[in-house]
C-alpha cells in the first residue's frame, strides 16, 4: 500500500480513534526522542570517563616502567605489565621501544587472542572500527622519550550499560504510551460526543424537513461555537422557506403586471423596426466607406510584413558584416608592419641579422605562419562576403515579389526543396553560432518540383527565425533546431520545425498566427501571421503544437506540389536581366 491509500485510511478514522491515536503518537515520539537524547548523552559521557579512566591508568604504568625500559629490563617491564590484570578491560598492554619494536607485553589469556600489537602513530586515545579502544602513552626519562605505552581496551563493559539504559528506555515508552491510551480514552468523549450529537440532529432535521429544532450548547469553546452555527445555519433556512412562499405570492402579482408591458412592449417593437430599416440604408453607406479604409489598412499590412522579412535577413546580414570586419581586423596588417619596420631598420645587414640576431632567424618561420594565417583568414571572409551578398540579393527578391504582388498570383518555378531549406538556415546561420544553437537535418530525397520559391523561401525563414528566438530565451544545455523534409502522398510535402525552447501555452497555439499577436518583448506580431498567409495562397497551410512551456515546439508547413517537368515556361527577357542584375555585385 502506498503513502496515499494510509492517508485516506487516517482520514476515514473516527474523531474517537483518531484522539485516541493522535495523543498515543505524540507521547510516544516525545518520549523517544527524550530517551535517544538520554542515552546518548549518557553514551558520550561514559566514553568521556572510559577514556580518563585508562588514560590514568596509562600515566601510573608507564612512569613505573621508565627504570625498567632505561635499563633494558623486560622480565621488570613484563611484571610491572601483569599489574593491570586488575582491570579485566584491559585486553593488551604492550611496551614499544624507542624503534617501535615491541618491548614487553601482556595479554590477557584465554579471553584474548587477537592478532600481533602495533604501535600507533598518535599519543592519545582512538576508537578503533572493530570495536576497541585504544590508549598510546609516551615513557618519559626527563625530556627524552625512550619507548610508548599502549593499551588496548575491550568496549563490552560500555556496550552493556548501553543495553541497560535501552531497555530501561524501551520499558519506560510502553508504560508510558499504554498511560497515554487511557487518558486519551477518557478525555476524547469531551469532543467526540457533542459532534456525534450534533450529527444526530442534522440527520433529524434532513428526515422530517423540521427547520425549527435547535440544539442546546454544550460548551463555550469551538465546538459550541460549531452548535451556534448549526442554530443559526436553521435560522436562515426557517426564515428563507417563508420568505419563498412570500415570493411565491407575490411572483402571481408580478406575471400579471409584466403580461401588460409585453404588450406595450410589441407595440414599441413594431415602431423600431421602422426605424431600423432607415438605419440599415444609412449602415450599407458606411459599410462602403469601411471597404476602401480596409483596402488602405491590407496595403499596410503589406508594407509592414514586407518590412519585417526584409529585416529578418537584415539581422543575418548585420551578423556577417559584423564577422567579416572582425576577421579583417584580425588579418595581422599591424605584425606586417611591424615586420617591415624591423627589415627597414637592418636593410644594411639584412643578411647578418637573418643569420645571427634572434629575431631575425625568427623572422622567416614568422612570415610562413602568418601568411598561412592571413591565406586561412582570406577564406573566411570570402565565405562571409558570398554569404552577405546572397543575403542582399534575397532582400532584392523579397521586394521584387512585393512589387509583383499585385499583378500576380504566385511565381511557380522549379526547385530543390532541400536546398531551399539549407539557404534559409544559411541565412540564420551567423546569429544561430552566436547562440550555440545546433541543426539537425532530417531529408528525405525528393526530386525537383514546381514551388513558389520567394513565399517558401519567407516562410523557412520566419520559423526558423521564430525558433532562434524561443531557444535564445531559454537556458537548455543542448539547443537543438531539427528540419524536417518529407513527401505526403504523390502530390504534397510536409516540412517541420522543431525546437526544445520555451515552448507555447495551448491557449496561444492559434492565436499566435493572428496579425499583430506576439509574445517577444521585441517583437511585433507580423512573422508567424505572413507566414499563414504565404502557406494558404500556395494551397497549403502552417499549424503549431506545443506540449506546454518550455517543452519546446513544432511547426508543420504543408503545401502541395507538381513535378518540375510539367514546367512549359520561356523565361522571359525581365527575368534574365534580373538574374542578371543579381550576380553583378557577386562578380564584383
């Protein structure tokens, strides 16, 4: 049985029972702690007088034996030894000399025949861990110490009062906790009665639906304050019965009057929907007004959603900029001219300082490491640069598709779906590093297909942007973002973004995709909104689940495909000038 099924067995207990058992286990532990506490004092002062005890003992002896270890006299020493079998505790007592070979001994026979004495390191006293105690005294002649005294000592004599005081102990705590039954026994009926009387009325009272009974205080403490409830509790029941049939009279009064005010009532009726009819014609003026304020209100909303992509990728392109000037920074020009200076200081004896001064024949090594330092530090900012420049061009491609938004319903064109995704996370690359924040790619293989590649490319973005967010403001070890890649059906594709960030309340799930909605303290509610709305003009849609804060997230965008194959499109003389116009700054 568990902790839980005891609780409920306590709580189904009569008030009767449970005094009684309430007092006995106060007592009991009262007294069990007072009796540990007891004999461990006892314990600790007996060990205390132990210790002084032998330690004297210990002093005497080894006075009495400074001639006889001066003199090297071992048959004296072994008498004086024989002395302490006066004290059958006394299970050892051996004579070290100065070397710490053993001297003289005595061993108590047959009682002990433990192993061979050795001396220990200290003088003084210790406990030993089976169970003895041990006393290490110095022999002395003058300031000299010319051997050591040790006793071992038996701890059965303290093991045996320690006996007699646990039984004591144990015989007093039953004595005393069958006393403490009997008193609870007794003084229980001074609460348990008047409450069982007190339940005997309410059953009366719930029998014959007889209000006016009360019940007499049998007391002036809490439990007649529980019978003044119970009297007053009938009171306000009594009084509420004949305040119902009051009412019930009075309710008869009341549907008559009300009848007559239903009938003025339909007459006012009849001259408002006249009335309303003449509004409706003036509310259809406005409605009209309402539809171009909407249509100026959706072209906001346009240019703020166009705003917040573009910053989307600005962050990123903040990020390598930031990188690319600060592995420039690190290029070591300054070593180069320090390099420089000192070739200029010595362009005399140019050879002479390469063969003979220190920095000179450290000079070549030097220049061979740090120009395979800068050639590394070139590649970097190169892979920085393609990185930047690509993320210009994708601003270039978010406001051409803005600009065409009007004229077009969607640009179909063939693509990777893979490699859509590794250009969003290459985009978010930078600032994911930053925050120690590792992908996971998850593809299955899928071959090209016909896709809007600009609203896929915004929406990987936005979530994974959103998901950077949620791992950034928490403190999890491992943050973790897996992209998922997979084919539903023959015409469908489903790709995830999962984090184990902050997580999202299940009340916020769908609000989350609503205009303006957000729950960053910089945020602005226009990414997650964008991205619903780029999945649901492709035929798709984005859905969230969350097991509950910091759970972390998944976002599932679904939207369908064709084969690129079925692509029967010239590219037109616009869009190769724009393809055009795209790789310029690269070549540059």
């Amino acid at each position: 049985m568990d902790w839980h099924h005891w609780i409920r067995r306590l709580r189904d207990l009569s008030i009767r029972n449970k005094l009684i058992l309430f007092g006995t286990m106060t007592a009991a532990a009262a007294l069990l702690l007072a009796g540990i506490v007891f004999i461990v004092t006892d314990v600790q002062s007996m060990r205390r007088n132990m210790v002084h005890e032998f330690r004297s003992l210990a002093d005497i002896l080894s006075s009495n034996l400074v001639a006889a270890v001066t003199f090297d006299d071992a048959a004296t020493a072994q008498e004086l030894l024989g002395s302490v079998q006066r004290e059958p505790s006394v299970l050892v007592a051996t004579v070290f000399d100065r070397n710490g070979q053993v001297f003289a001994q005595y061993r108590r026979q047959p009682e002990y025949e433990g192993p061979q004495e050795k001396r220990v390191s200290i003088h003084g006293h210790v406990f030993t861990s089976d169970g003895y105690l041990l006393i290490a005294t110095p022999i002395n002649d003058g300031d000299e110490t010319i051997g050591t005294l040790q006793l071992r000592v038996s701890m059965d004599r303290l093991s045996e009062q320690v006996t007699t005081y646990a039984s004591t102990a144990a015989a007093v705590l039953f004595l005393a906790m069958g006393a403490s039954v009997m008193f609870a026994t007794v003084f229980q009926g001074l609460l348990s009665r008047p409450i069982r009387n007190l339940a005997e009325v309410a059953a009366r009272v719930s029998d014959h639906q007889d209000f006016s009974i009360r019940v007499q205080k049998p007391s002036s403490d809490e439990v007649g304050d529980l019978y003044d409830a119970f009297n007053h509790m009938l009171e306000q029941i009594e009084a509420g019965q004949h305040a119902l049939q009051d009412s019930y009279e009075q309710l008869e009064v009341r549907v008559i009057e009300r009848t007559q005010q239903l009938m003025q009532a339909n007459e006012e009726l009849r001259r408002e929907i006249v009335e309303r009819e003449k509004a409706e014609r003036k509310l259809r003026g406005v409605q009209e007004e309402l539809v171009e304020t909407a249509h100026r209100a959706g072209m906001a909303e346009i240019a703020t959603g166009v705003l917040h992509n573009v910053g989307n990728v600005l962050t990123s392109v903040n990020v390598s900029s930031n990188l690319a000037m600060e592995k420039i920074r690190r290029l070591g020009v300054q070593d180069m001219v320090k390099v420089a200076q000192l070739l200029e200081e010595h362009q005399d004896d140019l050879g002479r300082f390469m063969t003979e001064d220190k920095r000179g024949r450290h000079l070549a090594p030097f220049l061979i490491e740090l120009s395979q330092y800068m050639v590394h530090q070139e590649a970097e900012v190169i892979e920085e640069l393609k990185s930047l420049q690509k993320n210009i061009d994708h601003i270039k491609e978010i406001i051409a598709v803005q600009q065409s938004h009007a004229r077009m319903t969607g640009f179909v064109q063939e693509v990777v779906l893979s490699q859509i995704i590794d250009d969003a996370i290459q985009i978010n690359m930078a600032s994911m590093e930053r925050h120690r924040i590792r992908i996971v790619r998850d593809y299955e293989q899928i071959p090209p297909v016909l896709a809007e590649k600009q609203k896929l490319m915004q929406i990987l973005i936005n979530l994974l942007s959103n998901a950077k967010h949620a791992l950034r403001d928490c403190d999890h070890p491992d943050k973790r973002i897996i992209v998922r890649l997979k084919r539903q059906g023959e015409d469908r594709v489903r790709i995830e973004v999962e984090d184990n960030g902050v997580g999202i309340n299940e009340e916020n799930l769908t609000r989350i995709f609503a205009h303006g909605f957000t729950t960053k303290k910089d945020g602005h509610g226009f990414g997650l909104h964008g991205a619903a709305l780029h999945a649901k003009e492709m035929g798709g849609s984005l859905v969230a689940r969350s097991d509950g804060p910091g759970r972390g997230a998944v976002f599932t965008l679904e939207f369908p495909i064709k084969p690129a194959e079925k692509l029967k499109r010239k590219p037109t003389q616009e869009t190769t000038a724009d393809s055009e116009s795209s790789q310029a700054p690269a070549l540059a």
